[in-house]
C-alpha cells in the first residue's frame, strides 16, 4: 500500500516532540509517558487546566518541583490527554529516580477529573526510541480520525523560548544560505547540517549564527555574544 503524507500539523507536531525529548535527554532530565482519561460524563473542556493542577500537586506533594511537560489533547472516546513528564535532579541535591505510581497518579486524576483510568510508563532515552516513539504519539494520535484538539509543552520552564520560531529562523538562514551557493553554481549545504546545529543548540553547545555566539543556558534562555 502507498506510504500516507503527513500534513503540515503532523510535521511539525513529531519536530517539537523529537526536539523537546532531545532537549531534556541532553540536560539530564527523566522522562515518563502518561495518558490522562476522561470517564463518560465528564468534562473535556476541562483537561488542560486540570492537568496543570495535577502537576501542582506532583510538585508540592512528591517534590518534583520544575516539572516540564508535553501534551497532546484528542477527542478520543470522552478526551484524553497523551503527556510527556520530564523532570530533572536540582544541582547540588542527592540522585533521585523520577517516578510517580499509576496507584497515586489515578487517585489524585480521579479526585481533580473524575477519571480513575491513567497510563504510565519510563521513557528510554536513546535516538532509536526518541525517534520511534515520536513517529508513533504523531501517526496515532495527531489526525483527524484519533480528533486530535491541540498540542501544547512548557517551553518558558527552561528552554525560555518558542521553539517553533527559533527553528523556523535557522531553516530560513539555511534556506538563503542555500540560494545563494546555488547561485554561484555551489553545492547546497545538506539538510543534516541544518539539524545537526539545531540538536548542538538544544544540547547546551554554542553555535555560530550570523556574526553572533548562541548558546541555550538553563533558567536564562538564548544567551547571544557578538563576535
């Protein structure tokens, strides 16, 4: 059968997931995949902001304060919510493992939403698994068919910018660049390179970006040096 073309919305939904899992791997964050029910009568609507209660009380209860997160909301039998939790061990304190029990996470989801169905697993890190488990969050649950709703991540936490912008500026600087080598009868500079120096942006490495150092720092953002 003929390979179905992802849209525009699923290209970019798997770039912001494989990116943020990226991100946190890079910076020593623990990652664990979650699905958040919603029982028949209940209220959909309701799912982000109730979402973010339940991380209040991750927070304040289990001490896993800073906690990140992706998630995708669909329509799927009365509305889920498929999560990424990614949280990292404060510099200066004791190693701890980032977990959180499917006994505890579906007593607190079924007292905040009323739902006491929820799904939790550790994320492996590793490219294979970062970029298979990309594919699938999008090819399952970002189509019209799944009724997919939105998309949204914590990207002020410690990234302290939009992703999709900051990418966007770095293909179009590639874009130009590219124009002009095919201009002067130049090869083009690949794509690989394009992501490569995304992925160093992500990891914390300075890169060169137009007569300018750019580095990631934690808490402070995009940290820009002349030359």
């Amino acid at each position: 059968p003929a390979k179905l073309e992802w849209t525009r919305k699923q290209k970019r939904g798997y770039h912001r997931i494989r990116s943020l899992l990226w991100f946190w791997e890079s910076h020593d964050f623990q990652v664990l995949w979650v699905t958040l029910s919603t029982s028949p009568g209940g209220d959909a609507d309701q799912l982000t902001y109730r979402h973010k209660r339940l991380r209040q009380r991750i927070e304040s209860q289990l001490g896993y304060h800073g906690l990140e997160y992706y998630q995708v909301r669909t329509e799927e039998k009365h509305g889920v919510l498929h999560v990424f939790w990614a949280w990292r061990v404060p510099p200066g304190d004791r190693s701890r493992r980032f977990w959180i029990s499917q006994d505890w996470l579906s007593d607190q989801w079924e007292q905040i939403h009323g739902a006491p169905i929820v799904w939790i697993k550790s994320y492996k890190p590793g490219r294979r698994s970062r970029n298979r488990l990309s594919r699938y969050v999008i090819s399952q649950y970002v189509q019209d068919q799944c009724g997919y709703v939105n998309m949204s991540w914590s990207w002020k936490r410690s990234l302290g910018f939009p992703l999709g912008a900051v990418w966007n500026t770095l293909r179009k600087i590639w874009q130009n660049r590219n124009r002009v080598r095919v201009m002067r009868s130049q090869p083009e500079v690949p794509m690989l390179v394009l992501v490569k120096t995304w992925e160093d942006l992500l990891a914390g490495h300075p890169i060169l970006l137009e007569e300018r150092i750019v580095k990631l720092v934690l808490g402070r953002g995009l940290v820009l040096t002349p030359i």
